[in-house]
C-alpha cells in the first residue's frame, strides 16, 4: 500500500467524519514567525476529541481542541487564531523559544464540503490543485493547477496549494527506488521512475508512479528541466548513471545526487572530468548521495536520502 502524504491523511479522516454527518474543523497553519515546529500549510483535522495531522507536535493541538469544544472561538465563519504572542504562553505551549503560528480554523458541514471529496480524489492521482477559502462566507472552491503553489492570505481569502510540492526523478527502478518511492510520496513529492532495461521495469513492485523506458538523457531532457527538480542516479551501472548525469548537471535541477560509494564516487567524478563537466557543474552533484549515518539496506539509505534533502530544502 501506498504511504499517503500528510495532506491526504488528514482530508481522509476529515471526509469520513463529513460522511457520516458531523461537522469537522480543519485548520491550517497560515503564518509563521521565529522557530515554528511546523511549516506554513500543515493541516490538523478534529472532531470532538479526536485529532488527525499537526499543528506544533505539542500543546497547541491540545489548546486549540479544548477551546473549540467549549465555544470560546466562534466557529460560524473561518477564524485566524493567534498562538505564542507572549513568553508566557510559548512556555506554556512547549513553542520554541520566540515561535508565533497563525492558524486558520474552518468548520466543515457535509452540505458545503463537497471540495474536500474532490481533493481527495485530485491527491490520489498526484494532482496538484489549489484551495480557495473565502475568510468572510467560508466558502471553499477548488483550482487544478500544473505546480504547487505555496500558501498565501489574499485579502480575505486564504490560497492554499495542495498536492506534490517538487518533483523527483530517479535513474533505475530497482528495489531502492520503490522504497524511496514510497518515502518521497509521503512527503508530497512527485516522482518519475526512469530505466533503460525493460526486464527491471517489469519486475517494479513499488508504489503506482510514471515508469518511462528509455535513455535518462532523453527522459530527463523531456521531464526535468524545472528548477525545482531533483534528479538521482541508482543503478550502479556507469554506463547508464553517467549517461544520466551528463544530462542532469547541464539542467537547472537544484539537487543532483548519484548513488555509490567514496570508491565510486571518485572514479565517476574523472569519467564526468573527461567528458567535458565543468568543475562547477560536478561541484553540485551530490556523492555519495544521502547523509553518511551509516546506511546499508535499501530503506536506510533510502531515509539517508530524504533527510540530506530536507535538510537542505529547510536551510534554504
């Protein structure tokens, strides 16, 4: 089964509380300042007493449920709430030290939310689209869009870009890629599965995502040419991983990596040397690919991965 993106989980549980009738909140981190422990568009739905997704990984959750199940916030139109506005509270709350959230609260009801089911849907089949929310009606509408669209407060209206937030493309379809398939869905990435052997392509159990065969110089040439691509060689096989990353490092993909050890590593970069990249070009290539703790089977060096990106995508 598919490991779903956090987005997704949280309009699952929220459409099936609308299914049977009652009158969920969403709410979502519209603004934040200082050291949040959550981005800009984490959702956390609730229901009573039951809570899916996150807001801080704290009290914040806790806070805001108590105050909606006793009434203290009006709920009969979308609301922007406030938390860490004094020391007092961030101590309170287990915030960061000078964190401050904006969180928008939404009250669903099954006769105006058939959106959420529309989403839903648009996120299983790794569409990107964005929320409209109108702060004053609460209305919500839907948009498809070709990329993700980072959140933003216009006026009264909350945008919200829902859907995979970069794409990802990886050279070889072998059992690495199908785990670190499933690891980069879950984190709202969209990811390509390139391969030139028809056989291991045949043989792909990982998660349902767009298998091309075919030369990955030409796929990447055809596929990924966004700036805010990464494109990872896997196969351990020269002929094809270099062929890839002649390819890759003359694109504006802000993240190349290449699969393979320091010993590998080396004898790539003189290959690379030889064939005319640039000292500058092979100075982004990421190699050995993934944080060095160690990793040895297919999903730790799979989360190795994952990590050195976010890592990276975090520090800007």
């Amino acid at each position: 089964m598919t490991m779903q993106s956090q987005d997704q989980e949280v309009l699952e549980q929220v459409a099936q509380w609308l299914q049977e009738g009652r009158e969920p909140y969403l709410n979502t981190i519209v603004q934040t300042s200082g050291s949040s422990p959550r981005p800009v568009g984490s959702m956390l739905g609730c229901c009573g007493d039951v809570i899916v997704g996150t807001l801080s990984g704290g009290c914040v959750e806790e806070d805001l449920v108590q105050r909606l199940a006793s009434g203290a916030i009006d709920t009969t139109t979308p609301q922007l709430i406030d938390y860490g506005v004094s020391a007092e509270e961030n101590e309170r709350l287990g915030l960061p030290c000078g964190g401050r959230l904006k969180i928008l609260v939404q009250r669903l009801s099954p006769a105006r939310s058939g959106w959420v089911e529309e989403a839903i849907t648009a996120l299983r089949g790794r569409q990107s689209l964005t929320r409209r929310t109108n702060l004053s009606s609460g209305i919500t509408i839907l948009e498809f869009s070709d990329r993700f669209i980072p959140l933003r407060l216009e006026k009264d209206t909350l945008v919200q870009g829902l859907g995979p937030k970069m794409q990802m493309l990886l050279v070889g379809a072998g059992q690495l890629a199908q785990v670190l398939t499933q690891l980069a869905l879950a984190m709202d990435y969209d990811v390509i599965v390139t391969d030139t052997r028809e056989a291991v392509i045949a043989q792909w159990q990982g998660p349902q995502v767009a298998l091309l065969h075919g030369l990955p110089d030409d796929v990447i040439a055809k596929h990924s040419q966004d700036a805010g691509n990464i494109i990872i060689t896997l196969t351990h096989d020269p002929r094809i991983d270099d062929m890839a990353l002649l390819e890759a490092l003359e694109t504006p993909a802000w993240y190349v990596g290449a699969l393979g050890s320091l010993r590998t590593t080396e004898g790539r970069l003189k290959r690379l040397a030889a064939l005319g990249v640039s000292d500058a070009q092979l100075a982004r290539l990421h190699a050995p690919v993934g944080l060095d703790i160690g990793s040895k089977t297919p999903w730790e060096i799979a989360v190795a991965i994952m990590a050195d990106i976010t890592r990276l995508r975090r520090s800007g």
